[in-house]
C-alpha cells in the first residue's frame, strides 16, 4: 500500500482513539505509527541493504515489533494512563493489517520462520518514488490529510478561518465526505467483484478492496467533523488541567 494511504488511515484511527485516550496527542502518534514502517524498511532494504535483501517490508513490518512497541504501550497506559505508545503501536498495526503481511509469512513472523524473503525484488527506491507521485489515489489521500490539517491548527486560528468563511469549511465537509464515500465504496466493489471502476494502479484485489476501505473511513470521519472538534476540544480541555 501508498504511504498517504497508510497515513489516512493512521489519522482516521487516532481520531477514534483520541476520545477514549482523552487526549488529541494520539491522532500525530498513529498517525506517524502508521507511516513509521515503511520510513524505515523502504530506504534501510532498497538502498543501505540493496545488494542483499533489496526489499522494503523487512523488520518493523514484523509482528515482534509490533508486540513490542504494544506491550509498551500498554504498560504505560496501565501505569500512568499515557495512551502515546498505544496509539503508535496502532498505527503500526493499521500499516500492517494494509500491507497485508500475513501473505508473508516469513517476513511477519520473522525471525521464527527464517531469514527474510523478496529478495528477488528488483524494484528501487527511486521506482518507489515514481511510482508513489503517479498513484491517482494517493492525490485523494493528499487533499483527505490537507483537510484533517485543518484540525490541528490554533483553535484561534481555526476560529478566525471559521468566521471569516461563515462556516463555508463546515459545509463543504459533508458533501466531500459524502463524495470519499461513493469513491471508496466504488473501489471496495472493484477489489471485491471485480469491477473495471479504478482510481489506483493496485493490482491485487485486496489491495484495492483495502484502499476502497480507508477512503470510506476517511469520509466518514470528514463528514463528521463538527462531532471530531467538539471531542478535540473536551479532549485539550482535560489535558490543560
């Protein structure tokens, strides 16, 4: 999977943990747990590790890590009910689940089944690169994460950008939330069927299926947007006592 992909999907699950953390914090923390991986692997197995592995899904999209960094995460939400960790760990995981590492067995399980595989990859860190600016999907994601942005800025900033649009941002966020819906809900019945209706250079039907997914998610979030400030705000107050 893409990585703004990867990072909606992270922003759309840390808003869903931000409430019961209580605490925004968690929306930046899944959110770079869910780019973390491929931050990572990518550059350390396509250029430092090319002449031996030459592969981006190595040792951070491994179920070890991914326990580790939980089981962390849970001890320090247990002891001092700070839920930072865990929202990584969950990022981690939405990458995971998203690269749909279970169809490598060796590479997620590693190091119990052996050394890593997809050495005969002969993709670059440069196709990488390519490949990612010429996804059509991964332009949605772009103006999906710019939007969610808007959730992050100064509330008197966000405030004075409220006023003087006279709510113009509020509205428009349904229909273009409405509008992800129908995109995403198309690409899940492509991945699925499948059906000819393509806004990605996936090949796998999982692959679009699970894109389809996340831009349903993202949508669903944008269009419930008044409800996330409402929670940011009631989260922000708690964590200023």
């Amino acid at each position: 999977m893409f990585l703004l992909c990867h990072l909606a999907a992270g922003v759309v699950l840390g808003l869903l943990l931000a409430r019961p953390l209580k605490d925004l914090r968690a929306v930046p923390a899944c959110a770079f747990g869910a780019i973390l991986p491929d931050l990572i692997d990518k550059p350390l197995g396509h250029i430092f590790l090319a002449d031996s592995l030459g592969y981006g899904r190595i040792y951070t999209h491994t179920l070890i890590v991914l326990s580790v960094v939980a089981f962390v995460g849970a001890l320090l939400f247990w002891r001092y009910r700070n839920g930072i960790v865990l929202a990584l760990a969950v990022g981690i995981g939405s990458h995971q689940v998203l690269d749909t590492m279970w169809s490598e067995p060796v590479n997620w399980f590693y190091p119990f089944l052996g050394p890593f595989s997809g050495g005969a990859d002969t993709t670059t860190f440069q196709d990488l690169v390519m490949a990612e600016l010429s996804e059509p999907s991964e332009w949605i994601f772009l103006l999906v994460i710019i939007s969610f942005g808007f959730l992050f800025l100064k509330k008197s900033w966000r405030d004075a950008i409220l006023s003087h649009s006279g709510r113009f941002v509020e509205r428009i966020a349904v229909p273009i939330g409405i509008l992800l819906i129908l995109v995403g809900a198309l690409l899940i019945l492509s991945g699925l069927l499948p059906l000819p209706w393509a806004v990605t250079h996936l090949q796998a039907p999982a692959d679009i299926a699970l894109c389809g997914l996340v831009i349903v998610a993202a949508g669903l979030a944008l269009a419930w947007i008044r409800l996330l400030l409402d929670g940011e705000e009631g989260g922000q107050g708690e964590k200023g006592e």
